[in-house]
C-alpha cells in the first residue's frame, strides 16, 4: 500500500474549492490534467455524490465521489480501475484558511497490476510534490476564472 499527504493553499473560498472539486461537467477534462476526454463518463450523480470514470490511457479508475459541503470533506472510492485495487482512494479536506482556503489531500493506493506497483513506489517519494503540483495547477485556473 502506497499513501501520501500534502496541503495546497489556494486564494479561492472553501466552497469555490468544493465547487471544482464536485463539478462533473463537460469541462472537467480542461481543469483536471490526469482526465482526457476518451476516459471520463459520469455514470450517475445525486445531490452530494457522483459515480464517474475518470483517468487516461496509462491509468483509469471508476470511482464514487461522496461529499459534505458543511464539513468540507470528499471522499472518493475506487470502484474498478487498470492500476488500483480495492481500499484504494482519495480524501479531501477543505478548511478556511487566511485569503482563501487549505486543500489537505490524502492518498491511498493498493496496486493490482504490474504498473500499479511502479507508480506505488514513487507515491510516497515523488507524490507530495508531483500531485501537490498538479492541485495547485487546477486551483489557479480556478482563481482566475
């Protein structure tokens, strides 16, 4: 099992973070760089959950989304996938922060595939900076949109 925190700060409100966070739009695939068209479906949604697929052609996942706007968490559980087996995951959680709001990620991965175990054993090195990154990229679009 491969796990990973980090915190990203980001000038947005905590509900403008939950809003790009849960947005299963036809955009989703601009914000987010690890979905490309080809790889995301919303299968079905209600009012604070989703059941998507999203990923690329190196790595897909089938997940369920479930959030709590008061409390500021999402959690999401991974359904199917190539890469990831069952336990694996993400959790957020939105808190205010001075001018904006903290994004606290964690990460669990339990590979069941060959190319699962490669990415697992870098999560924990390369994770913190290569996703913290990556969440930081989606935020700042999102500050000036």
């Amino acid at each position: 099992m491969a796990t990973t925190t980090f915190t990203v700060n980001t000038t947005l409100s905590p509900s403008a973070v939950m809003a790009v966070i849960t947005d299963f739009g036809p955009q989703r695939s601009t914000w987010w760089p690890n979905v490309d068209e080809a790889h995301f479906t919303v299968h079905d949604q209600g009012p604070d959950w989703a059941e998507v697929t999203e990923g690329t052609g190196m790595g897909w996942e089938r997940e369920r989304y479930s959030w709590d706007t008061a409390s500021g968490i999402v959690t999401i559980e991974t359904l199917d996938s190539n890469l990831w087996g069952p336990g694996s995951g993400w959790r957020y959680e939105i808190m205010p922060a001075p001018g904006g709001a903290d994004l606290r990620v964690s990460l669990t991965r339990l590979p069941k595939s060959f190319t699962g175990r490669l990415i697992a054993a870098l999560i924990p090195i390369a994770g913190p900076r290569a996703l913290g990154k990556q969440f930081q990229s989606v935020l700042r679009r999102a500050e000036v949109h």
